[in-house]
C-alpha cells in the first residue's frame, strides 16, 4: 500500500507531460495523503502526516 501511494504522489508532484502549475499539483498532492490517511493504517497515518510537514 506504502509503495503504491509514494509511486501516485510521484506521478503527480512531478508530472512530465502536463500543463497543470505548480500551485494545483500541490493541493492535490495533499488531498490524496488526506484520503490515504482515512483509508490506512496508524502508521501510515504518521508518515504520511510527516511527509506532509516536511511540504
């Protein structure tokens, strides 16, 4: 599960073949960790809530 939400944040933090601005990947970014958090595990939980710090 980990290994597949760090591969979709991936995809869109640093999309090669779009023309969406920065501002927009970064709100989406977060409500993706936010709905992950809902899904996964407390652990999960906590890394995710310090990847989000660290944005």
């Amino acid at each position: 599960m980990e290994n597949e939400v760090l591969e979709y944040l991936l995809k869109n933090i640093a999309p090669e073949k779009t023309d969406i601005p920065t501002p927009t990947k970064t709100k989406t970014s977060m409500k993706i960790k936010e709905t992950n958090n809902d899904k996964s595990s407390n652990e999960t939980k906590l890394e995710s809530s310090s990847i989000t710090g660290e944005i």
